[in-house]
C-alpha cells in the first residue's frame, strides 16, 4: 500500500510490529538511512528474494527507497511472497522531513 510522508510517519510512530526496510544500494545508504532500517538492496535480484523470505511475515513492513519506485516494486515482490502489510513510502527518502541517521 503506498502511504503519503506524512500517513507513513504517523503510521509507523504508532506501529509496535513495525519493522523498516530500505531497498536502496549499500552506497545510497551511507548517505544516511531512516532510523532502525535494515538495508536489503532490491537490485540483488535473487538475493533480495532470499533475504525477504527470512523475515517473518506477521510484522508491518515500511518500505522506501530513494524516490518511491523501487519500494513499490519491493512491496509488490513482498505481497507476492505471503507478506500482507507492506507500506511503501511515497517520494521516498528524498522527500523524507524525519530523522536519518548515518549508516
């Protein structure tokens, strides 16, 4: 589901099952990540599908990326695969007005 900066904010500041995930390249990520991110690459191809089926699927998944296009991708690769709360996060980090910290 694809959620405003805004929605996918408040959302997750209230969200105890959350977990964040960013899909950008390990170099987009040392420009700063989006606190608690776990960095899962989407561009790994078959090795994003491998780490994806590790993680549980009863969490709520917050997905970005650096403008909202590959995160929407993640998410449709994520519901596909059994997950049913994804939440892409439109404009992605570019438009992000929260905290990164340096990865």
């Amino acid at each position: 589901m694809n959620l405003s900066q805004q929605d996918w904010a408040l959302q997750l500041a209230s969200d105890a099952n959350a977990v964040i995930i960013d899909v950008r390249t390990e170099e987009e990520c040392e420009d700063g990540i989006i606190p608690n991110a776990i960095n899962i690459d989407i561009y790994k191809g078959q090795g994003f599908i491998y780490q994806i089926e590790e993680l549980q699927k009863d969490k709520n998944y917050y997905v970005y990326c650096k403008a909202g296009a590959r995160s929407e991708q993640a998410c449709h690769i994520m519901n596909q695969l059994g997950f049913e709360n994804t939440y892409n996060l439109v404009g992605g980090i570019m438009q992000w007005q929260g905290e990164v910290v340096k990865h």
